[in-house]
C-alpha cells in the first residue's frame, strides 16, 4: 500500500507541472509567411585601401663561429676478458640416496685436469713433420739426365759441345763425335751389356749366353786376357739359363785385376756393391765422384765415375775399361720372365771396353771381332742373333788363359811366339764404327 502511495503522488507531481508549463505557438502549415529580401548591392570595384610599405628587416648579425670541439680522448683499451672456465661437464646423477650424490662434484673437475694434456703432445709432430722436405729435393738431382760433351779435336764441329743422355741410359752414355749425337754405353761398339748383349767392333750386335756359375773368354791377345765369370738363374720353360757377367779377371803386363758385383738381395743405388783387387790386395776407393787410384808403377789408374758402382780402369797404352753395377728390377723380370725374386736382384756388369794395343790375332768372344780377318758367324736377319761355341770360349777359372782359343803369353809388345803388333791391326782396333742403336748395320772409318 504505501509503494502504490507513492506512485500516485509522483503521478500528481508530474500533471501540475505540465499544466504551467507555458504552450507552444503552433503555426499552421497551410499558411505561408513572406519575408521581405533585401536587395543585394551590384558587385563594384573595391576600393581596396594601399598597404603600407612594410619596414625592412634588419640584417641579421652574423653568428659568431663555433668553437671547434677539443677531440675526445681515446678510450682505453678494455682489459681483454678473462677466458672463461670450461663449463664443467654435467653428470647425471639418479636419484639414488642422498649419500651418493656428493661426490660426482669432487670426481667432475678432473676432466678439465685431463684435457689440457693433449694439447702438449699435439705439437710434436710438427716437429717430424719437416723433415721430408728435407729429403725430398734429393731424387731429382740423382735421377736427373748425365750432361757428356765431344772431347775428341778431330771433329771441330762437333768438340766440345754439351748434350744429354737418352732415357734409356740417364746416367750411362757418351758422345760419337763422327755423328754428333749422344750414344748409350751400351750400343757402341766395344760394350757387353745385359743378357750378354755384344757389340762388336764391327758395329754387329749378337748374344753369346754361355753357361751359369762358369767362365769364358772375352778377349785374348798376346799381353791382354780378360775372363768373364757368368751367373745365372734358368726357369722351367726356357731351355737355357738367363746369364749376366757378375766378374771380370784380366791379365796383362804381369798384373792382375779383379772387379766383380757382390751378390745383393734388394738394391740400393746409395751403397757401393763392387769390388776391386790389383794384384791380390784389395782397393778401397772413397765413395765421392772422381775418386782415384793409381798403382805403384803409376801404369794402372781406377777413378770414381759415380759415387757408387761405377768405375773406369785404364792401363796406360792398352786398354779402357767402364764398368757399372747394375741389378735385375722387376720390371726387367716382368717383361723378359726371369722369375728374379727377393733374396737375390742378381746384381752384375754393364761394361764398355776400349782397346789400344791389340794385334791382328786377337780372339775371344767379343775380340774376335777386332781381329783383321774376322768373319762375322752370326746370323743377320733375325730378332735375336747368338753366337754359339761355349767350348771354344770355356775357362776353367776367373784368371785361367786355357780357353781353346787362348792367345796371352804375358810377355807384351809381341815377344815370344812370334806374335808381334801389327799397325794395321793397331789402325783396325781404332776403327771410328757408328752402327746406330740397332746394331744391325755399321760404317767404318780411318
């Protein structure tokens, strides 16, 4: 009841003071009111009134330069900052009792006692690191090509001048003056090389094998024999033994010489593997090129044309005598199938003679061939010509002059049996033979 008391005054309220509230002025929309419009004046020239000239600006004072900035000082350099501690590695402990987890923090720490270490060791090889380069540079001055020269004043057009050694002979070769070219040792007249390779004074190239473990003669003159002691090997499908020159024994004017390759399993170029006897003592000669040695009577000279396993041995007024030790390789027993293995390279002669005295009726396997009515036997025409007669050639030993075809009597200058030099068998050992690399064709001259 009283809320609807209430409701009824506010209602009362609101009616007495809409009633004096004053009533608007209502305007009926079909009546129009008209109101007068002011006539607007014609659009005329304005007088506009003249602006006054403006004053002029005064200059403006000119501002004073900024003093230039004193440069700042240079900062100094921070402290570089201490490397940090390696973290130390986090090991995952299992939650296991209390009492376990201590002491991983007490073993953790070594790790970084431990990794310093190797940083230590790590440069010690650098220090054996240099030292190939050392060795290096040394191959390339041995393996390099010999310089020969022309030394003979007969051939002006060819004397003195420098070429290099063919491949095949890098170290091993000479200069025919009559055709101005570099020759091996090898292939000029005079040489026995190899599975005995002959190269007689004739410029014809031939083969004479002879036998294993026996020796034959190669030359036999009045005051000159030289024995030859061969080695071999023969394999099951050849009919005959591979052989090499191992040792030479010559006579001559009362002396002996020895000069022989000592057996070698492997090679090395760098040790010395030949030997040498004058007259039952042996020789020692340095190991530098160019070393030399003479007998007593000043007749017999041996000089060092390598450092190592090479020679030359003159006797004065009858013979030159180039000697070189050389091995088996295996790509020599690969390509001829001479089954060479480790335990022996089957170390031998290269050798190139050069003869100064010899008599008409010199013989042997390679004298014959300088002889004055020597008659080639070989077979021409055929891949690999060889001189048969191992009987005829056969010695009992290295320094034994009973060969069927012996011709030393040990006297010199032809005394005795008659056998006196003959100049044109002097002329006729001095022949100037070119035969060219195959040996199958020559030209001699005086």
């Amino acid at each position: 009841m009283k809320r609807a008391g209430v409701v009824a005054v506010i209602l009362l309220l609101s009616l007495a003071l809409a009633e004096a509230a004053p009533a608007p002025d209502y305007v009926n929309p079909g009546d129009v009111t008209i109101v007068p419009v002011e006539p607007k004046a014609p659009n005329g020239p304005k007088d506009k009134e003249p602006k006054e000239p403006k004053e002029p600006k005064e200059p403006k004072e000119p501002k004073e330069p900024k003093e230039p900035k004193e440069p700042k000082e240079p900062k100094e350099p921070k402290e570089p900052k201490e490397p940090k501690e390696p973290k130390v590695p986090v090991v995952y402990t299992p939650p296991s009792p209390p009492t376990t987890t201590p002491p991983p923090p007490t073993t953790t720490p070594s790790p970084p006692t431990t990794t310093p270490a190797p940083p230590t060791t790590t440069p010690s090889p650098p220090t054996t690191t240099p030292s190939p380069p050392t060795t290096t540079p040394t191959p390339p001055s041995s393996s390099s090509p010999k310089q020969v020269r022309c030394m003979d004043r007969y051939y002006p057009g060819c004397y003195y001048r420098q070429f290099t050694c063919p491949a095949a002979c890098a170290e091993s070769c000479q200069v025919d003056c009559n055709t101005c070219s570099p020759v091996c040792d090898c292939n000029k007249p005079g040489a026995v090389c190899q599975d005995p390779r002959f190269v007689g004074a004739d410029g014809i190239t031939f083969y004479f094998h002879g036998k294993k473990d026996q020796d034959f003669c190669l030359v036999s003159d009045s005051n000159l024999h030289i024995n030859a002691h061969f080695i071999g090997k023969r394999t099951a499908n050849m009919g005959r033994d591979f052989t090499w020159v191992q040792a030479l024994g010559l006579l001559f004017n009362n002396h002996k010489i020895y000069i022989g390759a000592q057996k070698t399993a492997t090679w090395n170029d760098a040790m010395d593997r030949i030997s040498l006897s004058f007259d039952g003592q042996p020789i020692d000669l340095l190991e530098t090129e160019g070393a030399s040695w003479q007998s007593p009577a000043g007749d017999v000279t041996i000089t060092r044309v390598r450092a190592t396993n090479a020679v030359e041995i003159q006797a004065e007024g009858n013979f030159k005598i180039k000697a070189v030790v050389v091995p088996i390789t295996q790509k020599d027993s690969l390509i001829h199938k001479y089954g060479v293995t480790q335990e022996d390279c089957f170390a031998h002669l290269d050798l190139s003679f050069k003869f100064n005295s010899l008599t008409r009726q010199v013989s042997g396997v390679l004298g014959q061939t300088y002889a004055s009515n020597y008659v080639s036997r070989v077979k021409m025409g055929v891949a690999m010509p060889v001189l048969g007669g191992d009987r005829e050639f056969h010695s009992s030993s290295i320094f034994a002059t009973d060969c069927a075809v012996a011709r030393f009597n040990g006297k010199g200058k032809g005394k005795g049996n008659g056998n006196q030099i003959s100049e044109e068998g002097i002329q006729f050992a001095d022949l100037n033979c070119s035969s060219g690399f195959s040996g199958r064709g020559v030209v001699c001259k005086r």
